[in-house]
C-alpha cells in the first residue's frame, strides 16, 4: 500500500475514492431507507418531533453518519499502516504556521449567519453539530490527509485540484444517487470549490487541524443559518467562486508555496 502510494498517487487516490463509494452501499443497507406506502398505517408516535437525547440519538443513526464513521475508521487504519500521522498533517500547535489565512472562510461562515439561525433548540443545535463534525473530519481526514498527502510530491497546486475534485465525485456520486439533481450539483460545486481553499490552507498552515476547524465552521454555519434573499446569493458565490480564488490565491506562485509544506517525521533515533 505504501508503495502504491509514493509511486502512482493518482492510482492509489482513485481507488481509496472507489472503495468509499463501497462504503456508501454498506452503510445504506444497514440503515435502509424504506418508502412508506400508506401513511395512515404509521403509528401516532411517528408523527410526534423528538427532543433532546431522543432526536440527537435518531438523527445521528443515518447513513451518511454510518459511512462518515467507517471512512474515519479506513482513514485511521490506512494512517497507521503507511506512517503518515504527521505527515497527513496531525501535528502540535507550535508547528502550525499562518494561522492568520483562515480569515477568509471563517468571514464567510460569520456572514452566513446574518440573517438568524434556524434551529428548534439546542438539541437540534447539537445533534447539526455532531453530523457535521463527523463529516467534515471525515472528508479532511481522507482528502486532505491521506490522498492530499500522496499527491503533494507532484506538486502543491495539483494536488489542491485534483482532492478537490476527488472529493466533489465522492460527493456527486452519494449524493446524486438518493436526492434530486439540483441539490446533488449544489453539494457538488461547494465540495470542489470549498476544497481549494482547505487544501491551499493544509499547506500553508502546515497542519491539518486548522482546515477541520474551518471546513466545521463553515458547514455547521451552512446547515443552521436562515439566509435571506440577498445573503443566500452573496454566502454561495463566496463559498463557490471565493473559496477557489482565494485557494489559487494562496498558492500564486513560488514564493507563498515556499511558506509551508509537509512535517517530515521525525527520524528514528540510533542507540
């Protein structure tokens, strides 16, 4: 594995994404989504919203958490098996450089909620938390960790291109295959675009705690702002066409790719 890695990137890359797309059917068998085919025939109950610990525990039984949980758990193994833990960028805080980039998104998601929040309460609160955490540290750890990190020797921008746009198939892909179009492409566009400027971010900070800090912040924001006819527009174009310009922006040219990197491990000790 960790020769496949190091010699064809892209190969090793693709297939991790493949064998994600195999998670995706296992976790939909195990929490099938059966239509219902008289209403009438449901019990009361059904019909009652949960609270509290009721609604964080039913709605963190999904899918999309199952595969979340089991991309974490290959992402781990697959860590430890080829050694990258500090080269996927799981470093200390005082390795961590230009802390002060993640302005922009974090801008972004601030603007997001401008217009309120829409949240039932603070279980609600909690439980868009929770879903969203798992995902995002999910997708950063595999696409910003390990395929990030075998595609980075080909070069920094290429490999903010091509994670970019792993990530956003993976996202058509799951996506595409239980929802309507429209929002498939939607989820789409913000997974290609928003990886621009999380991979530019992964190599300029050096470490890849701060980009799940933002990618969080920015898709937590996302999920429980009420947005408005005109904050709605504004907060898409910046997460789209923004989060691309500013990854580009990042990585402009020799010298801004020269401040940051990867944390080589540290070499082995002779006694």
């Amino acid at each position: 594995m960790r020769h496949l890695a190091y010699r064809r990137p892209l190969v090793f890359s693709l297939g991790l994404t493949l064998v994600l797309f195999g998670l995706t059917i296992v976790s939909r068998i195990v929490f099938p989504r059966a239509p219902v085919g008289n209403v009438e025939e449901l019990p009361k109950g059904v019909f009652q919203p949960p609270s509290g610990y009721t609604l964080i525990s039913s709605e963190m039984k999904s899918p999309d958490t199952l595969f979340w949980a089991l991309a974490i758990l290959l992402a781990l193994g697959l860590l430890g098996w080829v050694g990258w833990w500090r080269e996927a960028g799981f470093t200390r805080p005082s390795q961590w450089r230009n802390l002060r980039l993640v302005w922009f998104p974090l801008l972004v998601s601030a603007l997001a909620l401008v217009s309120g929040l829409f949240v039932s309460g603070p279980a609600s609160l909690v439980s868009a938390l929770l879903i969203v955490l798992v995902a995002t540290f999910g997708e950063e750890l595999v696409y910003r960790g390990i395929v990030w990190r075998a595609m980075v020797p080909t070069g920094p921008v290429r490999a903010m291109v091509l994670s970019s746009l792993l990530s956003g198939a993976l996202v058509l892909g799951r996506t595409g295959t239980v929802g309507p179009w429209p929002e498939a492409v939607r989820l789409t566009a913000l997974a290609v675009c928003g990886g621009f400027t999380y991979a530019a971010l992964r190599w300029r900070t050096t470490s890849i705690w701060p980009v799940i800090v933002v990618h969080t912040a920015s898709a937590f924001t996302a999920n429980i702002a009420s947005l408005g006819t005109i904050t709605y527009p504004i907060v898409m174009v910046l997460s789209t066409l923004g989060f691309v310009a500013y990854g580009l922006y990042l990585l402009r040219n020799h010298r801004t790719r020269a401040d940051g990197g990867v944390i080589r491990p540290e070499p082995a000790r002779v006694r």
